[in-house]
C-alpha cells in the first residue's frame, strides 16, 4: 500500500514533498468541481500522483469502499483564507489539496488558524503561502492523530457487541387534556408515556 501508515497514526511527512515542483509552485485549480471521486480529486490524483490520505496514509484508491472514502482538503481552509485576506487562487489550487479519507476530512474540519502562525508572512506571495501552509498541516496533522487515537480507543471499546439492558418499563401516567383538566366535567383525554 503507497505510503501507508499503522492506521490511527498520522503519516510524518506531508504529501507535497511528493506534488511537481515539491509542492512549491502553483499547480492550477482542479477543472471539475462537480464530484469528488470523478472530478476534482481524481483531478489532484493524476496531477500529483498521490492516492493516499494525507493525513493516516490509506490507499484511497486500492479497493472499492476506500475509493467511496474519498475526499479532498483544503489545508488552508476557504474561510481562513478569506479571513486573512488570501488570494483565492492559492487557497483553490491544488498546491493547497490534499486527498484525505473522509474520517480524517472530518476531524477538524473548521479548524481556525491561531494568530501567529501567519505573522511576518506574505501572503500575498506564493512562498508565504506555501509556509502558512507547511505550518498549517503539520499543526493539523497533529491534531487529527490525536482525534484518531481518541477515536480507536472507542473502537476497541467493541460496545456495539455488548447487549443493551433491557428498557426500564415505566408505568403510564394519565393525562386529562381540554375542559376536564380545569374540572369543568368530563372532557377528551389522552394517554402519554
């Protein structure tokens, strides 16, 4: 499997290393929005050549129900990137995607920039990008294996193969509704739970 981590553990490396030109240059935004699988992220695939999660390392190409798993990040997301001013062409460009299982997609999906990490960059130049973005994946990335431990620890847990109790039945309480309720004489009724 390419670039495979234990699974619940982050790969140690970013992916751009691996993009033409080490992740460095403008690549172009994906032509094809329309659907992940068939368009843009089959777009970032064959243009730099990754098939993998990001972020944990599964081979989202090698089986149908990893295929179905596939989902493209903006490690830079729109709206931090509309926050601080970003050109929007480097935060579409496929030098700011990555391929990311739809779990690790998930995982801090609205994650919010802190402060200092842009400070002293210029965003408005692809270098400056390109730094915000190293720092913002590797801050991610660390992020997301710590929500994937938390999240294989449930899993172990196997509670889905423990019986539930049976339900505690609860005795049924009568509940007069309409003119009866303020006694003005028998009126409809209702049974609830």
């Amino acid at each position: 499997m390419e670039g495979a981590a234990e699974p619940g553990v982050a790969k140690s490396s970013s992916p751009f290393g691996r993009y033409p030109g080490g992740g460095q240059k403008l690549l172009g935004s994906p032509p094809d929005w329309s659907n992940c699988r068939s368009g843009y992220g089959l777009d970032l695939a064959r243009v730099t050549g990754v098939t993998t999660c990001a972020y944990c390392g599964l081979d989202l190409t090698e089986t149908f129900n990893q295929w179905l798993l596939m989902s493209v990040d903006h490690v830079i997301p729109k709206s931090e990137g509309t926050r601080l001013g970003i050109e929007p062409a480097y935060i579409n460009d496929m030098f700011n995607l990555v391929l990311a299982c739809a779990g690790c997609n998930a995982f801090k999906n609205r994650y919010q920039l802190p402060g200092e990490l842009a400070a002293g960059l210029d965003l408005r130049t692809p270098q400056g990008f390109v730094s915000l973005r190293d720092q913002v994946f590797a801050a991610r990335a660390r992020l997301i294996a710590e929500r994937r431990a938390l999240e294989m620890a449930e899993y172990e847990r196997r509670r889905w193969a423990k019986p539930l109790s049976p339900p505690i039945e609860r005795p049924r309480r009568r509940v007069i509704v309409g003119p009866a309720a303020a006694g003005a004489g028998p009126g409809p009724s209702a049974t609830t739970d």
